[in-house]
C-alpha cells in the first residue's frame, strides 16, 4: 500500500519536482549567522562601509527625511482643504498610525540589527527571498522617485524665489517637450538635473559628508522653526479657534486630513538602513526611530497651531503657507528667513531620498539577486560608490524628464507595502515556536559577548561552526536555517541555531527575564499594562483569562500554534484588503445606508475580530529582545490596516505604474536573481563537495560531467542524500548533513546494495513536512 501511495508522489513527476524545486529557491531564508562580522557581503567584497554613526546622527536623519515637505507644505494644504484647525488633530492621528509601524520596524532593527538594506533584509531573513527581492525592488523605486521629486521641488523653489526667470530660460533656451506625465507641456528640468548630480557626489564621498550636511541642514531647520514659534506668538488671534471654527469640516475632513498627514511621517525607515554603519545598532535605531517621529510630531503640530492662529484657514496659500503667514501680517523680511528654511527642509528631504536608495541596491547585490558589480565598497570613501552612481544617475535622468506632478503621484507605494510587510513579519514571528526565532536570540547574545569581550573568534566559532551543532544534538543532519518546505526542527523555522540554555551568564540578553534551565519568563518581567490590568480587575483576571481560552504563563508556542498563527495572518491580510477596498470604492452605498453594504461591512469587522482574537489565544515566544513591539498583535494588526488602506487610496495611474516596475522586477529576478544569489551558488558549493564523498558509496556517478552540475535522476537515489526535486534544494540542511557525511561514509560503504526508488520516495515521505 505504501508503494503504490509512494506512486501517487507528485515528486516523482517532471512537473511536481519542479515546482518544488521553485518553491524551495523563492522560500528560501537567509542565515542571520551570514550577518556577522567577517562573515557578510562586505567581507567578501574586501571592503566594509564605515561605523560612524551615532543615536544623534540617526535621529537627524529620520527628522530630515520627514520634516521637509511635511511642515512647509502639507500643513498649510490639509488646513486649508480638509481640516482646518482641525489638522492638529490630523497630524496627531497620522503620527500615532505612524508609530505603529516604527515600533514594528524598531523591533526587527534588533531582531537582525548589523545590517543594511531595511525591509529588504527584515523579509530575507524571515519571509524568503522572493518576497524579500520584491519588497527591496519597490524600496529602490520609492527612495528613486524620492529623490527626483526632491530634486524637482527644489528647482521650483529656486525658480520661484527667481520670480520664475529660471524655467522662462528654459523654455525660450532648450524648448518645451510634450506628452511628459500627463500630457502636458514641460520643460526639461536641467536645474533639478544639477541638483541631483550634486547630492549624489556628495552622497558617493562619504557617510561623514552626508551626515555633516544632514545634520547642518538640521540645525537651520531647527533655527527657523524657532523664529516661526517666536515670531508668530505676536500675531496669533483667538477668534480664528472661535466657535465653529475649530472644526469646520467635522471630524470627516480630520480624518481625511489624517491620510494626507501620514505620509509626511514616511521617511523614518530610512534609519533602519544604516545596520552596518550605526555604533550600536541594537539600541540606536529603536531610539532613533522613536525619537524622529516624536520630533516630527512636535514641529508639525506646534507649525500648525501659530499657523491657523495667526490667518483664517480659508485664507491660507497652499503653496507656501508659513512663508505667506507673515506677508498676511506686514512681516516681510520674516519670508525670506521662512524661504531658507524652506530650501533646508527640502535639501534634506532630498539627501534622506537618495541616503537609503544606494545602501538597499548595495544588500540586495551583495546577496547575488542584483548584478554584483553594484556592491562594490569603495575602500577610500567606504560607501556603495558603484550604487551611488548608478542610483544617482537614474534619478537625475527622471527628475529631468517626468514633471514633479506625476512624480508625487508615485510617492509612498513602496514605502506603504514595506511597512506592511514589516507588520506581518513581527506578527508572525512573535508567535513562532521556539526553535523557530532561537538564532536571533543566540546572534544578540554573540554580539554583546563581543562586545563585552571581544573576542570575534570565538563568538563566530560558536555561532557558524557545523561541527559544534552537531556535538550539541547529536542526531540526524536537520534542516537550521529556514527553507521552509523542508525538515527542520520546526516547520516553519527561519532562524539559524538552538540556544543553550544552560550557558546563559549575566551577559545573555535573556537573563532575568527567561528562567536558566526552563526558558520560563520571570514574573518581574510581565508586561507593565498587563500588570495595571491585573490590579484593576483583581482576582477576576484569571478567572477571565480561563473563559476566554488566553494562554498561560507556562504555555509555550509550538508547531501547531505557529502554523494557526500563519494561517490567521494571511487569512487577515486578505480580508482587510477586501474590507479597506469597499470602505473606499463602496463608500456611496455605506453613506446611503444599503442593508447590504452594512451587514457586509459588520460582518468583515466581526472576522477580522475573530481572527485577531484567535490569534491572542495562542502563546507567543517567551523570549525577550532590548526592544520589542508592544500589545501584540494589536499594533502589528492595527498597522497592517491603516497601510493598506493608503495604498488603495492611491490612483488608479500610480497602481498601473506600479505593475509596470513589478514585471521589470521579476524579468530580473527570474533571470539573474534566482540564479546567482549567494544562497544558489552556496548550495551548489555543498552539493558538489558532497558528490565527492558520495560518489565512492554509489555504483552510479550522480553528476553529470557533460552539464557541469545536475542532480541525480530518479533510482539513481542512495541513502542520505533524497530524491532530487525535494533534498536538491536543501540549502540551509546540506551544512548540517556534511558534517555527517564525512564521518558515516566509510562505514556506509560496507556491504550496502542500492534500494529502489520506491524505497526511496516512501523514506522521503517521512522527512517530508508540508507547510
């Protein structure tokens, strides 16, 4: 019976063994162990970026990157046409949907904290590659549009203050070129062409430069938003806040203020791309994060309130609103310090645009899924010069022909479905079972032995010797790195290693909060609303957390749960696009009140209810990091609605756009990235060097010399090493299994007949675990 189910393997078939060889390469995670010193793409490129920043340097940039257009424009804009006064409301609701994501990007910056590359690396290590090329692809468009819609908005503002003698030369010198975005008739902008050009050499000169510049940028930023809060104290008028006026489009017009608001806090991701060149990663960009978005919410909220105090909102200029504040009063020499403030602002938005693009293109080429020409280190400036340029040159050429329209339109896309991404992640893993998330915990505790210590080789010996893994379970080669379709010690572990829990000292990052020989959390450790909700409801809480089904301080994640948790994820992620796509397209029908339309609109409510619920039933991880995510899954879940329902916001034309740069993405990936990732030509590697072993156990040569390198064909099986379509693809088991391999091969060879391949699939049927 079991032959003839063994038959029944769509293994055994053309079409089965390659899809399943698909399925483990765009699955397929990286080692978080790659990630340590000498063991990453810098290393193997001879050249390492430069570790100069600091907590300061990281908060500078994440302010610059927002602050810019958010409060010399957005302010005035959303005041004027949707809120009012009302936008101090907006912004502070904009800034809190803001902070969810932050906080679940402040977690991954210390779940995987020395690395560069942002969303790009968070999904790479966790999710798998495919899903991580995507999401690093639509970063570079995001941070590419970025930069030369920058660039096109400081040529205008230079043009403007020239009372717009600039773009009249141009056009009476170069012409006008039509058909540019939407049509209509443009001028190629050769100023914003210059402007980008210079940011990018100042960019490929060094970190130190960029950053002196950002932070100097800063600090005149900072000096006129002083000047505004000073000077505008005098010609504030309460009437303007009288009755009725507060609020002139009612909390709808906040609401929609509030979208328009969220996306003048996008731009703090671009802190989480500094892993390799910050001090202290683990700590600096969780702070760094935080504290940018705080600073962020502070000078617009303070902008808007002297802003509608001292003009009406309906006599505010969209175009420039503080600027034209002062005029309204008499003030004019106020203008023209607001001006440069505003060209500040700008050019920082501008360098927080370009700063992040070359260091994602640099991870994803360094890893093989981009053209490895890319990653070059420059040895003198220590920076990605190659991805400087090219990054550089790619933005210059757009900000010279699309008109700065069309590039706004574009705007945040990307961002939007990182930070998604990021959400689903920490929500995932949170509830993953131990063995699942055990390399991030065992990767920070080698990282702070290090630090304390400093002792590299040791740390690396500990964290990336097979040999050691191997004396430590003692057992059969099992799958430690994360391809998810394939044994591991969990199924769906990601994550490098098992932590030992008997050599935790005072330098572990999970002594006092994790029991020494159970991995129990201590009581001390409980969650600070979970201990004022103790005390205010008493005795009850237990008695709540049993009828509710909550899990249990002893209870611990394990396969089954994890696998809930992936399945109610997903399950969320669908139904909150559907639920956020008929909020906004169906939105006349829930208006009007259909009975329809507000049974359908309740129902998906109490699904994703259900679903959040469930997945707060399931015990999550008890391991604890510097920084983690709080109110799980809350926040995450909360997060992934708000993103969604913004990018859905977007134009039809923005969405069109975006499909477009998505096909150019998969040509690459499905014709260079897949092929020549490091984790392709590493597995490779392994399975050749195995052939040398097993090539003396078997009657037939499982190579073909002809091809160079092909895998071995069905009944041309041995033992150890599987059917090709499933063991083929092993990437992360075929260094557990060397190991093995090295010391059974000669006793193997003794007296061993080669079985079927019947045999053989119904072994494999064992291993096999389906996700």
């Amino acid at each position: 019976m079991s032959s003839f189910f063994s038959r029944l393997d769509p293994r055994r078939g053309p079409w089965g063994a390659a899809g399943h060889a698909l399925r483990a390469r765009v699955l397929r995670t990286k080692p978080v162990e790659s990630m340590l010193e000498g063991t990453g793409t810098a290393a193997a490129q001879g050249a390492r970026l430069a570790k100069v920043l600091t907590t300061l340097d990281l908060i500078s940039l994440g302010v610059g990157s927002c602050v810019g257009t958010g409060m010399y424009v957005v302010s005035g804009l959303v005041a004027k046409e949707m809120a009012g006064p009302g936008v101090i409301v907006s912004f502070i609701i904009a800034a809190v949907a803001s902070i969810l994501s932050g906080v679940c990007y402040a977690e991954f910056g210390v779940r995987v904290p020395k690395t560069t590359g942002s969303a790009y690396t968070y999904s790479y290590v966790t999710v798998g590659e495919f899903v991580a090329f995507f999401i690093g692809w639509n970063l570079i468009l995001e941070y590419l549009i970025g930069t030369a819609a920058g660039a096109s908005a400081l040529s205008s503002m230079f043009d403007s203050l020239a009372n717009h003698t600039i773009s009249r030369w141009m056009i009476n010198s170069v012409g006008t070129l039509n058909g540019l975005g939407k049509g209509e008739e443009s001028y190629p902008d050769l100023l914003a062409l210059v402007i980008a050009v210079i940011v990018t050499i100042i960019v490929a000169m060094g970190v130190k430069n960029s950053v002196g510049l950002n932070n100097v940028l800063n600090v005149i930023n900072l000096a006129v938003w002083i000047f505004i809060m000073i000077a505008g104290l005098f010609y504030v008028k309460g009437d303007n806040w009288s009755e009725g006026q507060f609020l002139p489009f009612g909390w709808p017009g906040v609401l929609k203020g509030a979208a328009t608001c969220f996306y003048a806090f996008i731009g703090f991701d671009i802190i989480a791309t500094t892993g390799e060149e910050a001090k202290s990663p683990n700590t600096s960009i969780p702070y760094a994060i935080t504290a940018s978005l705080v600073t962020c919410l502070t000078a617009y909220v303070s902008v808007s309130i002297i802003l509608t105090l001292m003009v009406p909102y309906d006599a505010i200029d969209t175009e420039s609103p503080l600027m034209e504040m002062f005029v309204a009063h008499g003030f004019y020499a106020a203008k023209f310090i607001v001006a440069i403030g505003s060209v500040a602002g700008v050019t920082v938005s501008l360098l927080g645009s370009l700063f992040p693009m070359p260091r994602v293109i640099y991870a994803m080429a360094g890893d093989g899924l981009l053209f490895r020409f890319l990653s070059h280190v420059s040895s003198y400036t220590e920076t990605p010069v190659v991805a400087c340029i090219v990054s550089g040159f790619l933005a210059a050429l757009l900000s010279l022909l699309v008109s700065l329209r069309d590039l706004i339109e574009m705007m945040s896309i990307g961002t939007l479905l990182a930070y998604t991404l990021v959400s689903v992640c920490v929500l995932l893993l949170r509830y993953q079972p131990e063995s699942d998330i055990d390399g991030f915990v065992k990767f920070l505790s080698e990282e702070h032995t290090k630090k304390k210590e400093g002792i590299l080789a040791d740390c690396e010996k500990e964290a990336c010797s097979p040999g050691s893994e191997g004396e430590e379970f003692a057992g059969p080669p099992t799958n430690t790195c994360g391809a998810k379709n394939l044994p591991s010690l969990g199924d769906n572990e990601m994550l490098i290693g098992k932590s030992d829990k008997s050599t935790y000292n005072v330098n572990h990052p999970n002594y006092g909060t994790v029991d020494m020989t159970s991995g129990i959390e201590a009581d001390e450790s409980e969650n600070i609303y979970l201990i004022k909700l103790k005390k205010l409801i008493g005795p009850r809480y237990y008695t709540m957390r049993i009828h509710l089904g909550l899990p249990g301080k002893m209870d611990r994640p394990t396969v089954a749960t994890g696998h809930t948790v992936t399945t109610c994820v997903l399950l969320l992620f669908v139904l909150m696009f559907i639920f956020c796509s008929f909020i906004i397209f169906g939105a006349d029908y829930i208006y009007e009140q259909s009975w329809w339309a507000v049974l359908l609109v309740v129902l998906m409510i109490l699904l994703i209810v259900v679903l959040v619920f469930v997945i707060l039933q399931q015990p999550e991880n008890p391991k604890k990091l510097p920084y983690m995510a709080p109110c799980l899954p809350f926040v995450p879940a909360f997060a992934m609605l708000v993103n969604i329902y913004l990018m859905l916001k977007l134009s039809t034309v923005t969405w069109i756009r975006f499909a477009v740069w998505c096909f150019v993405g998969l040509l690459i990936y499905f014709g260079y990235g897949m092929w020549n990732s490091t984790l392709e030509i590493s597995a490779r590697e392994e399975a050749l060097h195995q052939s040398t072993y097993q090539r003396y156990d078997v009657d037939v040569d499982p190579f073909s010399v002809d091809d160079g390198f092909s895998y071995a064909t069905e009944g041309e099986g041995y033992p150890g090493w599987g059917p090709s379509e499933d063991k083929g693809f092993s990437y992360q088991q075929m260094a557990g299994a060397k190991e093995s391999h090295r010391t059974s091969s000669r006793s193997k060879s003794k007296g061993r007949h080669k079985p079927p391949s019947e045999a053989l699939i119904a072994n494999d049927e064992l291993d096999y675990s389906p996700e």
